[in-house]
C-alpha cells in the first residue's frame, strides 16, 4: 500500500489540520493550499483539547527534549 503519497498516520493533511514541527516543536495549521501558518491562540485552544493532537504535541515535545539533553 506505498503510493508515494501516504502522509503521516495514512492520511494526506486537509486545511484546518493542526501540525506540530517535531524539529523545534511550532505548531500550525494548514491553510488552504495546504501550507502552513503559525496557529492562532485560539486554535491553540481548540487543538488541546484533541487527545489525538495532546499525543502528537507530547512525541514532539520528548523528542526535542531528547535531542536537547544530548547536546547538553
Ligand atoms: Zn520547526
């Protein structure tokens, strides 16, 4: 089932996903063409409250926890 175009958990993103960088942690939202935008405080909001958005924000956060620790 690898078709090239496969996006993170199966799924290609749709404006209005939330998106955590898992390099420095920003979190974003897709827009219309499917690029991303910093997230307003009140999308901030909206999306913690979404546990599968809480998990995705907690990988990103100990995986930049990780790699600072190592440079440290
Ligand atoms: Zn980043």
């Amino acid at each position: 089932m690898l078709d090239g175009i496969t996006g993170v958990g199966g799924r290609m993103p749709k404006p209005g996903d939330g998106s955590i960088c898992s390099y420095c942690g920003a979190e974003n939202v897709f827009d219309e063409h499917l690029s991303l935008r910093p997230m307003t405080k009140k999308e901030r909001k909206m999306f913690a409250r979404k546990p599968e958005y809480q998990i995705m924000r907690d990988v990103a956060r100990i995986g930049i926890k990780q790699r600072t620790a190592k440079l440290n």
